[in-house]
C-alpha cells in the first residue's frame, strides 16, 4: 500500500520557537543585586553559546555592561520556578513594549522563582544551586540581529559568549566517565511555541553518536582551565 506524502501550507506565525532549551540567565545589576531571566534563544558551538536576547532587556544590558553571566540549564521538573519568572522584568521602569505584554517589575528573581544563589568560581553573578546544569560565561561577542530593517534596527542583539566553567549535578553524570553527560539521565526544560515541555525518550539509535566525545574538544576548555578563580 502506498504511503500518503502530507502536503505543506503557507502560513505565517508570529513566532518560530518550534523547540529549544530553557535558559535561566543570572547577571548583575548595577547595585550589584542579582538579575535571573528565562529565555530560549540559544544555541551551543563548542564551549561558546549564541545567545538571542531583545536589546533593551535588563538580562542583554548588564551582559553587555558587565561581560559576564552565568548559563544555568533547568530540568522539566523546574517549570513551576521557570513559570513564576514569566511576565517579569528586572526593568523599572518596564519598557512600554514590555508593559503592553503584561509584564511587571520584580527586583529579586531568585525569591520571586524560589531558587537558590551559589557563589561563581570565575564570575560576578551567581549560579541556581537546583538546575543540574550552570556555565560561567564571558562576553566575546555581538552582533546586532535585523540591523538591514530600519523597524528592528537595535531591537534584538546576538550576543557570543565562552563557557569558563561547567558545573552539573551528579545525578546527571555518565557512570565511570570524568567529563561527560547521561543522555539518559538529563531531562532539559523545553520551550516550544510559548509552552513548556520535557524530553521524551530516545526515538531512535544515532550515528552521529559514533563518535568518540573527546573529538570534539577545542582550545577553549584548555583556556578555561588556565582562568583563576575570583578570590574575596
């Protein structure tokens, strides 16, 4: 019998986040106080992330400020303290652009989601003690996104950062390997189309993972080993 090949329709989403990884970014404020913010614009090259962060966002402003943050990945079973970051902003006062979505000032994020601070090893912001996963990042790079369209020009910014420090919770760790993640055992927050979701299992064996892990070291994690911890 033979299969039936589905058809494509033309539409146009407001919106194209089909499925990525939930970040909760930490930055400092100018007071120094912390900032924590959920986003989903982020991808990993190696031990540098692309982060996608709206321009005039408190998180984009003290990146650029400061030049250093701190990635920490949560789990599925952390979407109720994602979802209570919803609709807040570190801003005050909230942008207008802000204001129209429902948005409202909250000054302390780690008690607004019920989080945990940990004291950084190589940067100012701190790391969330319950996301399994936490990268120290420094700012490398920017890169203005839409700058050809005078209507976004300056709006959204594409931020490049280096990973100086991966930390995770054991639980997560590949049995009797130094370095490496259990697939099996890590269950990443996902963010598709505004709503919040967890991995499924494994679908289907992968070729691609025939290759040894320690392939795919670069010069960036010897770097990272040579920068000293904060001291104070």
């Amino acid at each position: 019998m033979a299969t039936t090949i589905p058809s494509h329709t033309r539409i146009e989403p407001g919106i194209l986040y089909f499925g990525t990884p939930v970040v909760l970014i930490s930055t400092l404020n100018e007071d120094g106080s912390a900032n924590l913010a959920p986003m989903s614009s982020a991808f990993w090259l190696g031990w540098r992330a692309v982060l996608g962060l709206g321009a005039r966002s408190k998180t984009a402003q003290n990146l650029l400020r400061t030049r250093e943050g701190v990635l920490n990945l949560p789990s599925d079973s952390l979407a109720a303290a994602v979802d209570r970051l919803a609709l807040t902003t570190g801003s005050d006062p909230v942008p207008p652009s802000k204001v129209k979505r429902g948005y409202r000032f909250v000054a302390d994020k780690f008690a607004r989601a019920g989080l945990t601070p940990v004291a950084s090893d190589t940067v100012g912001p701190p790391r969330v003690a319950e996301c399994p996963v936490s990268m120290e990042v420094v700012v490398e790079g920017v890169h203005d996104v839409a700058h050809d369209d005078e209507a976004q020009r300056g709006g959204i910014v594409a931020i490049e950062v280096r990973v100086q420090r991966v930390y995770v919770h054991d639980e997560i760790r590949m049995a009797s390997t130094a370095d490496r993640i259990d697939p099996d055992a890590w269950r990443p927050l996902i963010m598709s189309f505004q709503k919040l979701y967890g991995l499924g299992p494994q679908v289907h064996p992968s070729t691609l993972a025939r290759i040894p892990e320690h392939l795919y070291r670069g010069p960036d994690i010897e770097r990272a080993r040579e920068t000293p911890a904060m001291t104070g």
